[in-house]
C-alpha cells in the first residue's frame, strides 16, 4: 500500500518537536495505526563499542506484554552480520525464529511473533534497527513495506538525535564529575592541609576531628557565620576514609523551597513543567564520598522528613520517581542558628536534630581565638599579594594590634576581606590595615547632633536626614554593644546589610568602638 503524504507529514513533525525518541516513538504511534496492524515498535541502536543492541524507545498497544528488553549483548560474529544487514539496507519481514536464525540479537529474545524489520543509517556512521511486531494472527504483507521504507529517514534522524543528546549528557555529567574532583582535590591542597590555628585557637576542635573523621557518624558543626564551617568540614572529609571520594557543598539557605526537593534527591524527566531531563540530586553526585549541608537550618520542614530518611536507611526517591534509590553519603551539616531553639519552636524537626547531632563540633568566634590573629594574617597577607600580583608584604606589630582589637562580626571570612582590601589600599607597598578597618582617625568628623537647648527659635525643629538616621545607628549601637553582625546585631535590628551599615557608619563619623567600651550605654 502507498504511504500517504500527510501522515508522512505528521510523522516528520512529531519528530521535529521532540529530541528524545521515546517521545518521538509514542507521538508517533497512532499516527502509524491506520495503515500498519501494529502490536509494538521498538527502535534499537547498535552499540558497536559494547557489541551489543540497546532498546532506546518502546511503544506497545498491550501493556501487559514483554517490554521488549532493555539490552541484547552479542557474539562479534553476530554483530558482525548485524552490521552487514544494516549497511545494505533490505527490509526483513517474517517471524521472530527466522530472523534470530538469520541475525541473532537482532530482535529482543523475549518477544514473539511476525516482524517487519528495517535498518537505520545515520549520516555519520551511527546504526539502529526499526522493528515493528504485528497484533496476533496477523501478519505484514508486501503492501506495508511500502510505508515502512519511507518511516526509515524519519526514524533515523529521531535516533541521530536521540544519541546526540545523549552523549551530551553523557559528556555533562563527565564534565561535572571532573569539575567536582578538581575542586575537592584544591580545596584539600588550599585549605585544609593547614588549618590556621590547628595548635592553638582551634585545638580543640582539631582533636574533635580527629576521633570523628575515621568514622561515618553524622557531624554538626555550630558556628557563627564566616567562622571557617566549611573548612572544618573539608578536614573531617580528608581524614576519613572517604577522602578519594567527591566532597560537595549545599547551600541549603540559597535554594528556593520549590526547588529543594529536585535540587537534594533529583528528579525524573517530566516530573514537573522544565524537567526536560533525568537529574541527578546532590545526593547521587556525592554517593561513596561526603555532602556538606550549610545553613541545614534553612530547610523547609518537608525536605527535612526526606533527609531524616536517607539519614535512617540510606534510601531516597528522585522527584516524579517511584524506583526507591540507595546511596553512601556521610553527612555534614553546618549552622549559625539555634537548632535547639528551632525544635522547641517548631520550625525544625526533633528527630532530625538527634540523627545531625550525634557529634556536635562548636566552632568558636575569631574574637575568642585571638592568638590565632598573627598566623591569620600573615596566611591571608601571602594569599593577598598572590592573587593581586603585588610584591611580598607581611604584618607589621602595629598592623597586628589594630587587627587584635577589632571584634570581627563577620569572623574569618571578614578577616580575608580585610587584609585584601588593606593590600590594595596599599598599592603593594605596606598593608593599610587602619583605612581597611574604617578607622575614626581617618574619616570625616562625626556630624554633630543639635542639643535642644542650645536650637535656637528660627532653626527647625526637625534634625536633618543624616542626623536623623546617624542617632538610629546610635541607638541600635548602644543596644546591641556595638557588634554590628550576626542574629543579634545592629544590621538584622535595621534590617540593614552589614556592609552598607558600615559604610553609612563611615560616612556618619560613626564609632562602634565606643559602644562596645561602654557595654550597655
């Protein structure tokens, strides 16, 4: 029978729409119904580098019966003739035992029945088969060979495409993979071989690390924001036996809830409007080695009852999945919240608190640690004048006392900031660590407030806007002691950005010193 141009038509523009050929395949399929007695189609490709033929798109009008096999592995002998078949183009039509007899592997071992077999060329050596299965005692006759030759170019380029996108993939996930192990392998170089403060300041916590790194227990570790979590977490994965594997980081705070789910566990292609594609969580990426969960306070309540999961048994479901999947992950979690605080209050799960505490690490503030300053700066100073190209500078003891009496709010990732900017400011000739710090002595006189007796009748009453928000600075100052970062500082109590604070601070003549003198003035 004559193939008719507009269902050929058809064909040709279900395939242009999709790049899967599985979505291809099952637009496909209705379309094909009218002029073939169709029960199945399958579209194979033949994978010459494992000698053997991979089911890539299955449609069958009964569900109830064999899928067809996902893979059939061949002799090279078999494939041999497979290749031959192929490359010279002649259709096949008979039942399944002729063409196993004649190309064994060609068709799935668990299917029965009359086939019209064809094979696809691609334009750039890639090789597939067509193989269409008639409904029961049924069989395809001359008059349907006619429509199948002209479903060969249509169906070759859906495969060309599918095998593009897959190796795509394929290459994505090499990429990433590389990329991860890169990372890990810098982050061990850079920053964890020497933690500053290992024999000092942080001694405590080093020797924490050593009796939890060999095991896989959950660690938490509390700490301020900027006090170097990260980097404690990176030491616990280096000396644990999982230290070959990947370490990845999660910013849980900087996920939008809608996407914590798909980000954590991944997803299945069509799970929701955007999944073009199966996506692996951070969970699977991280599998064998360590994930590091920052801020795991941000997460909402129900990502926390799916982690609980993973945390008890190691099982977890991609987004649109219903395949539960197993993965070996320690974790690592990290926060500058009250936890204990979020339980009572509801806000975060108790028997996730439990499983994430079973070993506790408290991270202490830089101002707690102030012996381990001078290390600091001349760890930061060296790292400095490298990334900016300047020439070798180090701390003076006059730079070193300026540094020891700032609180740092902002701990060591301020710290860094810091002694960056001062090498910049000193144009690689010193570090101008008094201007990188703000220091009174070189900014603007502070704008004096009027007093009430001394405003005169033809002056207004109202203070000017500077004035205005300089006594609100003030008066956040004196309650909070003069720390400006953190829960309990001035910034959150402004609902302010630390850094523009202290510019408009800079730019008011504005000392947090003098409050933190006067304690609760």
């Amino acid at each position: 029978m004559d193939s008719s141009p507009q269902m050929l038509l058809n064909v040709w523009r279900e395939v242009s729409r999709h790049i899967r050929i599985d979505e291809s395949v099952t637009r496909v399929m209705p379309l094909l119904s009218p002029g073939l007695p169709l029960d199945t189609l399958l579209v194979r490709h033949v994978d010459l580098a494992r000698t053997s033929l991979e089911t890539v798109a299955a449609v069958l009008v009964r569900p109830d019966q064999a899928s067809g096999g996902a893979k059939t592995q061949c002799s090279p002998e078999d494939l041999d003739r497979i290749v031959a078949w192929c490359r010279e183009g002649h259709l096949l039509r008979a039942g399944d035992r002729p063409i196993q007899k004649q190309l064994p592997g060609l068709l799935p071992a668990d299917l029965a029945g009359h086939f019209l077999v064809a094979p696809l060329n691609g334009s750039e050596g890639m090789l597939g088969v067509l193989a269409l299965r008639a409904r029961p005692s049924v069989d395809f006759g001359e008059e349907h060979e006619a429509l199948v030759r002209d479903l060969v170019d249509p169906f070759t380029v859906a495969l060309e495409n599918d095998h593009r996108v897959r190796e795509l993939i394929s290459l994505r996930e090499a990429v990433e993979a590389d990329n991860r192990s890169l990372l890990s392998r810098l982050g061990r170089h850079d920053i964890t071989d020497s933690v500053i403060g290992a024999e000092t300041g942080l001694k405590e916590v080093m020797e924490h690390i050593d009796l939890v790194a060999p095991s896989d227990a959950p660690v938490l570790i509390l700490g301020e924001t900027g006090s170097g979590k990260e980097v404690v977490a990176r030491t616990i994965h280096t000396r644990s036996r999982r230290a070959a594997k990947p370490f990845l980081r999660v910013n849980c705070g900087a996920i939008p809830s809608e996407l914590v789910d798909s980000e954590l566990f991944g997803h299945e292609r069509g799970s929701f409007t955007g999944a073009v594609g199966d996506r692996k969580g951070w969970f699977e990426r991280a599998d064998g080695g360590t994930l590091f969960l920052d801020e795991c306070g941000e997460l909402p309540l129900a990502a926390q009852v799916r982690l609980l999961r993973i945390l008890q048994d190691g099982q977890f479901e991609r987004v649109g999945g219903e395949r539960p999947r197993h993965v070996d992950v320690r974790i690592v979690a990290a926060t500058h919240r009250d936890l204990e605080s979020m339980v009572a209050e509801g806000r975060f799960r108790q028997d996730l608190w439990y499983r994430l505490a079973v070993f506790p690490v408290h991270l202490p503030p830089l101002r707690d640690r102030l012996s381990d300053i001078p290390a600091l700066a001349a760890y930061f100073t060296l790292r400095a004048v490298k990334r900016l190209g300047l020439p070798p500078l180090a701390p003076t003891v006059e730079d070193i006392d300026l540094l020891v009496d700032y609180p740092w709010p902002g701990n060591v990732r301020e710290f860094a900031a810091v002694i960056e900017r001062a090498a910049i400011l000193g144009v690689g000739k010193r570090l101008e660590i008094a201007r990188a710090l703000g220091s009174p002595g070189r900014l603007s006189s502070p704008t004096p407030l009027p007093r009430r007796e001394e405003a005169s009748a033809a002056e207004p009453s109202l203070p000017t806007l500077d004035q205005a928000m300089a006594r609100h600075i003030q008066y956040a100052l004196s309650r909070t002691k003069g720390r400006i970062e953190g829960p309990d500082g001035a910034a959150a109590r402004l609902a302010i950005n630390p850094h523009t604070l202290r510019s408009r601070m800079r730019k008011l003549g504005i000392d947090w010193r003098s409050y933190r003198a006067k304690g609760s003035d």
